[in-house]
C-alpha cells in the first residue's frame, strides 16, 4: 500500500525582488509624471519646447559668433562681415566704468574692489549664525572700514561716527525699558548729534592724520554704486522698520500715530518722486553749509521707502503670532525690551522672511532708478556715456544683457540663501 505524503516547503531566504518597470522609474517616470501627464500638459511641454528652440536658435548662434576683441562697433561688423553675432568687445572696453564709474580713479579701484572682498566676511557672522559671535566685532567694524577704503580722506570722519554709534547704543540701552520706539529713535538722534558736534570741532579738513586719496561721491559710479546703496539701504533700512512696526502697535498715541502717518505716507508716493525730493528738496532741510551730498539724500530717501514696507511685512508677522506669546513674556516677569527680543521678535522676524527678501530684491532692483537724477549707476552708465560715445553707439543687447547678468547673480543668490535660511529655521509652524 502506498501513502502520499505532502512536505511543506518553506523558503529560508526571499524572492530576489523584480527590477521596475522602465517606465516607472527614471528619466522616462518624470517625463511622463510632469511633461506629459495628461492631454493638455503635453500640449503646454510641446509649445514650450517649440519656444525655447525658437529663442535658442536665435540667441545662440548670435553668441557663439560673439567677437571680443574689438576697438568699436563698426570693426565689430567689419569682422562679422554680415553674419549675425555679438559685439561683447564693449564689455572688455568699458569694464571699468561698468563696474566704477567713468570718474572713479583709475589708480584707486582696489580700494572698492578691497571693500566688496571685504563685505562677505563681514556678512557672514550674520547670515550664517553658527560662525563664532566674536566675528561680530568684524561686522560692527564694517561700515567704518568700508566708507574710508570708497571715500578716502581723514580716518578721523568715520571715527567720529562710530563714537556717535556707540553714544547711541547706550542710549538705547538706558531708555529702551520705558518703550523700544523712544530708545531706537532717540539712539539715532545721540549718534547724529555726536557726529555733528565732533565733526564741528575736528574739521576733517584739517586733519592729515591716517588721510587717504579723498573722492567724492559725484565720481562713484556702475554696479558698485548699486551694491553701495542696496546694501546700505537694506542694512539701514530692516531696524528702522522692526522700530517703525513696534511704534505703530504702541499703545502710546503719539508715537504710534507718527509711525501710522509715516508709513502710510511713503508707501503712498512713488520712490521716482522721493527720489526727485531728494535730488531737489532734501537739501534744504539741513543746515546752511552742511554739504550734505547727493549719495547720502538718496540713502536716506531710499531707506525711508523701504522701512516702510518692511514695517508693514513685520506688523504682519506680529499678527500672525497667538497672544498666549506675548502673555508667556508677562507670566517669566520680562519688560517689554526683553519680551520682544528673546520671545516675540525671533518668531515675528522667521514669519517674516519671505516678504523681507522680498522687499530687500524689489530695493536691490530700484537702484537703478537714480540714473533718473543723473546719478551715473550701471545702467545710467549705460545710457549715458557708453551709448552717446561715437565707439559704441548702437550697442544695446550686449550691455543691457550684462546688466540684467550682474542682477540676475546677486537677486538669485539673496533668494536662494533666504530660502536655506527658512529650511534652517523651521519657519513652518508644524
């Protein structure tokens, strides 16, 4: 007699796994996942391709054939001998005053190009947080150090403004526990009346001690009067907005009701005509014989424009916090000083970043507007003393594309490190 038997099987190691499908993983999954996922996206990705290739076969020949060597337009089109093609010899040619100014010394560029080398070392303890704090010094040192490498004359002026800042600081320091308004306001107001009064007394005219080759600001000029007036502007113009912010939310009527007028005001008028106020009116709001030049009219326009919009940014991020935080400062026995630096303004100013950046790129750009008051930056370089030169009249793509380059380069990459800067923070509040 036989008996089937049946033995269980049982496997002692896994089913090696079977490789996707090619159309579902690489390449091909994304193409099909976001160029062709339905009807109407294949159309879109089909049109955008026939337009891309439209401007890439007119651009990239027109580049490729690009000629960099050359003394005027007119040789350009002789070499070229009707064949389409760039004459980016210009940049070569007037790099210099692309990048200085036509009135800049010659002799003198290592100064400003020092200044900008300069700069990144000084940002980075603020924009990278994990560097050690004592760089700080470096970054408070900064403004001096920059303003007598661009400017030249006696060490002496920018000395006496950073006695001034530092009677200010310890005026803040005393007065910002009764309200932060009255202590930033009144701050600025001891540094300006320092400077003054010590500028009164130490001509710097009459100084030769630790004197460079003195330029006035009429002979600075190009993309480095851009980055002079969006730094400074942006940097001037994020503390007088926390302060304008915090004043519109006082519960002291007067102060908030300057701060409402102010704000409301400036971004209610065009910053074309504020900087028209500054080129024709600003002067005569200074003492007689102050000489108060053009450069720093506009700083003060520029900033005050911007402040304004900052202000309104930071009010939003104050608005968005619940009130158990503003209560959670009362409950530990914090002043207002305090309550708002450890507590309320970390989490308002991460709330705030995206529109920051976004006002600090909207500023960077309208820098370009002072060519209005002849101010000569990149661009009213461009359309002034380049283009009405017998040489170069006529050049238009070449310059205005190197133009849009330098800003493309310097919006993308305050973007980019802002949105690092929200990653980093955790600015979603999950």
């Amino acid at each position: 007699m036989t008996t089937d038997r049946t033995i269980a099987f049982v496997r002692t190691e896994d089913v090696p796994a079977m490789p996707p499908p090619p159309n579902a993983v690489g390449p091909v999954r994304w193409i099909k996942d976001n160029l062709f996922a339905t009807p109407a996206n294949s159309v879109l990705t089909i049109l955008a391709i026939l337009a891309i290739y439209m401007i890439l076969n007119g651009t990239v020949p027109w580049m490729v054939n690009g000629i960099w060597a050359s003394p005027s337009l007119a040789v350009c089109r002789e070499i070229l001998d009707g064949a389409s093609g760039a004459c980016f010899a210009v940049l070569g040619e007037r790099w210099n005053q692309l990048l200085f100014g036509f009135q800049y010394p010659a002799d003198l560029y290592w100064r400003p190009g020092l200044a900008f080398v300069l700069l990144f070392f000084a940002a980075a303890p603020v924009l990278f947080f994990d560097l050690p704090r004592k760089l700080l010094i470096f970054t408070a040192l900064y403004p001096f150090i920059a303003y007598w490498l661009i400017w030249g004359g006696s060490i002496f002026g920018p000395l006496l403004a950073l006695v001034g800042i530092v009677a200010g600081a310890l005026f803040y320091q005393r007065f910002v526990k009764n309200s932060f308004a009255i202590g930033f306001f009144g701050a600025i107001a001891v540094a300006f009346v320092v400077w003054t009064i010590g500028g009164a007394i130490l001509p710097d005219g009459g100084i030769t001690e630790g004197a460079m080759r003195s330029v006035p600001s009429r002979d600075l000029g190009g993309f480095m009067l851009n980055m002079m007036l969006g730094v400074t502007c942006v940097s001037l113009s994020l503390p007088i907005g926390i302060a304008l912010a915090l004043g519109r939310q006082s519960s002291m009527p007067i102060i908030k009701l300057i701060c409402v007028i102010f704000i409301e005001f400036v971004r209610g008028v065009p910053l074309i005509t504020l900087l028209f106020v500054a080129n024709v009116m600003l002067g005569y709001f200074f003492p007689p014989g102050s000489g108060v030049d053009l450069f720093l009219r506009v700083v003060i326009m520029i900033t005050m424009f911007s402040a304004a919009y900052i202000a309104e940014v930071i009010r939003g991020g104050l608005a968005a916090l619940p009130k158990g935080q503003y209560e959670a400062g009362d409950s530990l026995g914090l002043d207002y000083a305090q309550a708002m630096r450890l507590i309320i303004l970390p989490q308002a100013l991460k709330i705030s970043i995206p529109g920051i950046v976004n006002v600090s790129v909207g500023l960077f750009k309208d820098t370009t507007l002072v060519s209005v008051i002849s101010m000569f930056d990149l661009v009213g370089m461009i359309r002034g003393p380049i283009l009405a030169s017998v040489e170069w009249q006529g050049v238009y793509w070449e310059l205005f594309g190197f133009a849009a380059l330098l800003f493309f380069i310097t919006c993308y990459g305050i973007s980019q490190y802002s949105q690092w800067l929200e990653r980093r923070l955790a600015t979603d509040h999950r």
